[in-house]
C-alpha cells in the first residue's frame, strides 16, 4: 500500500498511524531540504553557477535515497504514470547526448550544411560525434533537471500532509523574498541583496536573477494561499482561530501582491490577476454552497488590490505601456530555425550557441539572446517532433487528473484542494512558458514537481487490507 493510501486509509490502530507517519519522516525531510534548498539558492538561470551546482549535489544524495526506498507497486497509478512521464523527459536529453557515427549524423536535418561548412575550413570531421550541437550544454541541461527528478522520486512517497508542508514551505519563502525585493528597489541599481549579475538591476528580484522567475514564484505562492484561504473559509469561522487563520491568509496574500507588482513582470501581473480572477469565480459558482467563501475572496481581491495599486502601481505603469518588446520580434526567427533542423532538434540547451549562428542581421544588437523568452518555441528548436512525446504524455495524465477531479465530490477537502491547487499551478506554468522560461531555473523547476505531485495524490480513500 503506497504513502497516499496509508494518508486516507481508516481503521488503523494509533500506534500504527504513528508508525507509518515516523516511516516517512525521513523521505519527507530530505523532500523539505531539496526544496528549501532549492528556492534558496536555485534562482539563477544557468545550469553552470556554483549555486546550482550545490543543490544538484544534494539532490544525487537525495534521489539515491528515494530510489532505494522506492516500492513501484505500492505506488499510486497516478505517481507510477508521472514517474514515467519524466522518465521519458530525462531519456530525451540523454540520447541526445550520445555520441552516433558522423557519417549517420550527416543525414539528419541542417548537419549536411554544418559538415560542409566543416570541410571548407579544412576542419577534420571526428568518426563520431553527439547528435546535440552543443554536447556540454546538453550536459549542463540533463545535470538541471537533477533536483526536479530528485524530488519528484521522493515525493511520491509522501502523503498529503507532508506535501502541504512542502507548499507551505515555497509559501513561506515567497513571503521572506518580499522584504528583499523592497529594500533591492529601495537601494537602487547597485544594492548588495541582489544575488546575481547580470540581472534586473531597477526591479525587485528577491533571490532570483530574473524579476519573471520572481514574480513567478509569488504567483505560485499566491495560488496556494488562496487555496488555503478558501480551504479555512469553507470550514466554521465563528471562532476566533479560525477567523484569525482567514486574516492571515489575506495578508499574505496581499504581500505577494505588492511583491508581484513591485517586480515590474508583465507575465507575473497577469498570472496574478489570473489566479485571483478564477478563484473568485469558482467561490461565486459555489456561493450558494459556500457563502462565506465567496465573501471572504471578494474581501481579499479589493483589499489586496488595492494595496498592490498603492504601492506598486507607479513602478508597473510604464512596464504595461510598454509596446515594444525583443521577445516577440524574435519569434519568427525562433520558429525558422526549428524548421531548419527539422523534427530531430539541435539539442537540449543548445539555443544560445544555434541562434547566434543563426540570428538574422536586423535582430542583432547589444543584447544577446540566451532564451527565446518562449519555452515552447525553445524547445521546439531543441527537441524537434521528440518533444512531442514527453508532451502528450504529460497533457494526457494532467487531463486525466482533471477529469477525476471534476467527477469527484469534496468528501476529504484538503485533498480535493490541493489537488486544484496543483492543476492550476500546472496550468499557470504552461501559461507562463509562452513568454517566459521560467522551469529552466532550479527553483521553479521544483515548484512545478511539487504542483505535479499534488495533482497526483488520490481524490478517494482505499481500504486497508
């Protein structure tokens, strides 16, 4: 019987409960640790910094330890097809990485031209080669997607309460990265909080080197405080504790919201009005169930609202007015470049390197173009047709885990909660990638497995043998 049926199952003795929860303890705090770790110091956006290269080994450690404790058929369906699913997405890069035969290379798309340009230089062809155009960044790839693999083996192991713990921990150090992001703004272009360079030196940042990776990050927290909010809200409220818990909510809502708005990030704006739009639809879907709910949200977005304007206004109006933007002007190109090399791709991580190659002369200027600012697109270069399979796999279990969760009913709803909680984060994440790269960071890479892992908790209690 996996974790998720030990976390629902009924008739067990107290002692036994006690002993299961003991049992996960320490899957669970090698989970925290990654976690914490990770969101820490994994805000930079190359796979190369020493700070990526800490929580990687940390998570080597960690990984081990979920593959030995790891029991496949005790697991859940829904955590056995995830499992899969990243399977599938770690094997594409790692087959990209392996060296083939030149001469087999030569029949993939845009490598004739490169073997030709080659040979006009006089530069020897090697026997073999790696089907990637840039094999140490398709390594550096694989080795940043180590914490997100790490955590996702661990995690399957938990239980609901040990991924709310989780949540509660990225909520947590959403809000610390606030207090940051004001006093970087406060302190102008040259502050000494702000942890990376380059970066974005007139905007809140927190612990990130990108104010769209910030902003990401208070969007997720965002989400699943007004999950918490509308958990609380649901329950008696009369009392003191729990109108108290409510409150709590709302204001760390309202924090992220200043936080988002003082980060000047377009895409965190609008996924923050996003989250906060829906969810007050679903409380006015169900007002007539749940009556407080919806008073209370429709209190929070006018209150939070209002504090974002106040204090984060002024430093987002200009961003909002803004019309021209490189990360649209390049799309074309983007796309023109996948077609070159066709359905097999140049490798994960290998954009920056392909692109300049490839970078029409109009395009060119100061700035250099690390990332599409597309994920889609990016990985369409990278991957080719290939990405296709991790995708529609992935879209299938997600689709999946929405079905289960639009046909069940609320008869534990902590778990139906945070399972929404999980979806929506999903979905805001793929929103996000449109114009954005925001899972290519370590952090937020492991925000979104933990998004995964509680979309995959189970809606409906098993028995126990």
């Amino acid at each position: 019987m996996s974790a998720y049926a030990r976390s629902h199952g009924s008739g067990r003795a107290h002692d036994g409960a006690a002993g299961e929860t003991r049992g996960l303890a320490v899957p669970g705090l090698l989970a925290c640790a990654l976690l914490l770790c990770a969101l820490l110091i994994g805000g930079g956006t190359r796979n190369h910094l020493f700070s990526d290269l800490i929580v990687q080994v940390l998570a080597a450690g960690v990984l081990i330890e979920g593959l030995r404790r790891l029991d496949w058929q005790a697991l859940e369906p829904a955590a056995r097809q995830l499992l899969i699913v990243l399977g599938v997405a770690l094997a594409l890069p790692l087959l990209q990485w392996i060296p083939l035969p030149t001469a087999l290379l030569a029949w993939f798309p845009g490598r004739a031209e490169l073997w030709t340009r080659y040979a006009e230089l006089g530069v020897d062809l090697p026997a073999f080669a790696a089907w990637t155009l840039d094999a140490n960044a398709t390594l550096a790839s694989l080795r940043g997607l180590l914490p997100a693999a790490a955590l996702a083996v661990i995690g399957v192991q938990l239980d609901a309460a040990w991924l709310r713990r989780l949540a509660l921990i990225v909520v947590v150090a959403a809000l610390l990265m606030v207090p940051i992001g004001i006093l970087q703004v406060a302190q102008g272009p040259h502050s000494g909080l702000r942890p990376y360079s380059p970066t974005n030196i007139h905007d809140a940042v927190g612990l990130f080197a990108n104010r769209n990776h910030y902003a990401g990050l208070l969007a997720a927290a965002l989400l699943m405080v007004l999950g918490s909010l509308i958990l609380d809200a649901r329950r008696e409220v009369a009392h003191k504790a729990g109108a108290l818990r409510v409150l709590g909510w709302m204001v760390a809502g309202a924090m992220l919201l200043v936080g988002i708005a003082l980060s000047r990030s377009r895409a965190g704006l609008g996924l923050a009005v996003l989250i906060v739009s829906g969810m007050l639809a679903l409380a006015f879907v169900r007002r007539r169930r749940h009556p407080q709910t919806f008073r209370w949200l429709l209190a929070f977005a006018v209150v939070g609202g209002l504090l974002a304007f106040q204090f984060g206004f002024m430093a987002v109006a200009d961003r909002l007015t803004q019309t021209s933007d490189l990360r649209w002007n390049v799309t074309g190109s983007v796309l023109a470049l996948a077609g070159e090399y066709g359905w097999l791709g140049t490798g994960l991580g290998s954009f920056p390197a392909t692109y300049a190659a490839h970078e029409p002369i109009d395009l060119v200027g100061a700035r250099i173009l690390n990332h599409a600012h597309n994920d889609w697109a990016e990985l369409w270069v990278e991957l080719g047709l290939l990405f296709l399979l991790p995708l529609l796999l992935f879209g299938r279990w997600a689709f999946q885990r929405l079905r289960e969760l639009i046909a069940s009913g609320t008869v534990q709803p902590t778990t139906h909660a945070l399972r929404m909680t999980g979806l929506g984060l999903i979905g805001c994440a793929a929103l996000h990638s449109l114009v954005d790269y925001p899972l290519r960071t370590t952090a937020l890479s492991c925000v979104f497995v933990l998004a995964c892992l509680m979309a995959a908790l189970p809606l409906h209690p098993r028995s126990l043998p």
